[in-house]
C-alpha cells in the first residue's frame, strides 16, 4: 500500500473511529464509517483496494477499533470509584 493511502487511513481512523455509548451498535456503526471512508478515500484520490491490500476488510477494521476504544472506555470508567 501506499505511503499516502497508510498515512490517509490512519488520520482518518483516529479522527473517526471513537467509543460509542451503546458497545451493541459497533457493528452498524462500523458499517457506517467504512463506507464514509471508503467515499473520502475516493475524494482523496486513493482506491479502496490499496486501503484494502493491506488491512483487509477496513469495515472489520473499524469495528475491531471500535471495540478497543470501548473496552479501553469501560476499563478507565471502573477505574473512577
């Protein structure tokens, strides 16, 4: 993959890619970012397919970030008693 598509991907996941309130709505929430990704991507001039060469599914991506940053979320919330 490109330098640009990698560097492009990852601000992107760091600006979108959050703790949502509701951990049960990761799926369709992951849904949702892929494809906005995917378009600016597009407007970016990258194709989806280097994005994909080297990460694979970005929407199983997504949802595997967003999970993270749900557990990481849970993790500090139980820390504050």
């Amino acid at each position: 993959m490109s330098e640009h598509a990698i560097e492009f991907l990852q601000g992107w996941i760091g600006e979108k890619v959050h703790c949502q309130p509701v951990p049960a709505e990761i799926d369709k929430q992951a849904e949702t970012l892929a494809r906005e990704c995917a378009a600016k991507a597009a407007e970016a001039g990258i194709p989806l397919e280097d994005i994909q060469e080297e990460v694979g599914d970005i929407q199983e991506l997504i949802a595997s970030r967003l999970e993270e940053a749900a557990e990481a979320d849970e993790q500090a919330n139980s820390g504050k008693s």
